[in-house]
C-alpha cells in the first residue's frame, strides 16, 4: 500500500482578501496564525494573486482540499473557486460564525483591530481548525 | 472634487502585502480621505458593482507588491488599467528599508515606518492626479 503524501493531504486555506471591511482584517490575521501554528498541515494561498493568473496559487487550489473564507454576502472567495474551476472547497462564512458566536467587531479598526478584534481573529483561528479536522478525516478516508 | 481609487495587494504571505495594506488605509483614512476611495481587489475581480464603479469612474492607483502585479493584472481582466503604479518591494529595496518577515500579521516599528513612508508617496501621486483633473 503506497504511504499517503503528507504534501498532497495538506488544506489550501484561501482567506478573504479583501480590505474594505474590519471582517478582512481579522480573517486576514486568524489565517496567518493558523497557518504559523500548522504549517504542516495548512497552504495559504492568496486570492488576489491566484485572481490575477497565478500560476502556483492556481495549481494549489487544484491539488489540495480547499478551505476559502469569506468576509461578506459578495463571497468573492467561492466565486474565485468557480471561476477557476475549483470543485473540493468549504467555506467559511464569516458573518455567519460572528452571528453564532454573538460576536459584534463595532469599535475594532481596519488598519489595527486591536485587542478585541485580535480575539476575534483568535475565535475565528479556533474555527479554521475545527473544518480541518473534518477535511483532514475526510482526506484520510 | 473628483476623487482617485486606490486598490493594494493584499499579499498574505510577504511582509511587503502588509505594509501595502496599512500604507492605503493612512491615505484613506488619514492623508487625503476627501479625494479617495479604497477599491477592493478580490471584489473587482468578482464584478461587484461598488468596486466595478470605482475603476470605470475614478483614476485608479495600484499599489503593488510585487512585479506579480496583481491589481493591474486583475484591472486588465476587468478592461481597464490603473493610470499610475507603485511599486512597494521596489519602493522599500531602493530604500534598503526591510520590514521583518516575522511582522506579517502585525507590522512592527519598521514596517510602521515603511508603511507611513509609502503612505505619503502615495498621497503625493493621489494630488497629482487630482490637479491634472482639475
């Protein structure tokens, strides 16, 4: 039986990139830190340059179980899978999550977010790896 | 007055994404917020309508990370090219300014500083174009 290749059963984890909305900066951040703290088991892959043609970005989204999250009712992020073709994605609806959680980002800036909207960004940390945990069973099954 | 649109990369994985990102908020929020609107990338590529406006109306400024340029490319998908960009990895190598990768997800005193720096470029090119429109 070959050995499963740990490279291919990583999780593409594609964030909103937006910038308009406090909500971008915090998904923004709550991936940078689950990618830090799961390398192994997460790609980050940029939207705005997988967008733009890129070709490694693109290659990734194809290869690897993909997990987008998106900041607003626009969902440019699952937008971007269908245009590419991308058909093995989750998303993570972040109004939806701020909903359930009862979590309000008034007060919490763009350009700093600061230590409340840094504990959101930690919820929504908690959040990515609870999908990849389903992804990765799924993957090994 | 008529106002100038400025989209950024938004690279997550380079430090240069994140000074690009906090350099385009001080010129909004701060520096010339009566003359610029901030355009969003990954929405422009999507056609939504808000951001689609933006860049058929305004002048349009890419703030760009890389030679991957990816606003411009995404522009040019949409049909329309930004009249004036800036490179910030350009900007920062010329100027041997060199944010820690480690600031990624929270910009340090360096990249605090590049991102003013760049900041104020921009803003510099945002009055340019708004005399030339007057």
């Amino acid at each position: 039986m070959p050995k499963p290749n740990p490279e291919k059963q990583r999780v593409a984890l594609m964030p909103c990139g937006g910038i308009g909305q406090v909500i971008s900066t915090v998904i923004r951040r709550a991936s940078i830190l689950a990618w830090e703290e799961a390398s192994d088991r997460i790609l980050l892959v940029n939207s705005p340059a997988a967008a733009a043609g890129d070709e490694d970005e693109i290659q990734n989204l194809h290869e690897h179980p993909v997990l987008a999250v998106d900041g607003c009712l626009e969902r440019c992020g699952a937008k971007l899978l269908d245009e590419i073709g991308v058909k093995d994605y989750r998303v993570l609806f972040a109004p939806e999550t701020l909903a359930k959680r009862r979590l309000s980002l008034s007060g919490v800036s763009r350009s700093t977010l600061g230590e409340k909207g840094r504990k959101i960004a930690d919820v929504f940390k908690g959040e990515i790896f609870l999908i990849l945990l389903e992804v990765g069973k799924r993957v090994k099954e | 007055m008529r106002k100038v649109c400025l989209m950024t990369c938004s690279a997550l994985t380079d430090v240069v994404g994140s000074v690009a990102r906090r350099a385009v908020y001080l010129v909004v929020e701060e520096l010339r917020p009566e003359c610029t609107v901030l355009g969003c990338l990954p929405a422009t590529n999507a056609g939504v309508k808000e951001d689609m406006d933006y860049i058929r109306d305004y002048p349009t400024i890419a703030v760009e990370g890389c030679n991957r340029r990816c606003v411009s490319v995404v522009m040019q998908k949409k049909g329309y090219r930004p009249v004036l960009i800036f490179d910030v990895g350009e900007y920062l190598a010329r100027g041997g300014i060199q944010p820690e990768p480690g600031e990624i997800k929270e910009l340090g005193s360096v990249g605090k500083e590049a991102a003013r720096l760049v900041a104020q470029k921009v803003a510099g090119l945002v009055d340019t174009l708004v005399k030339e429109e007057q």
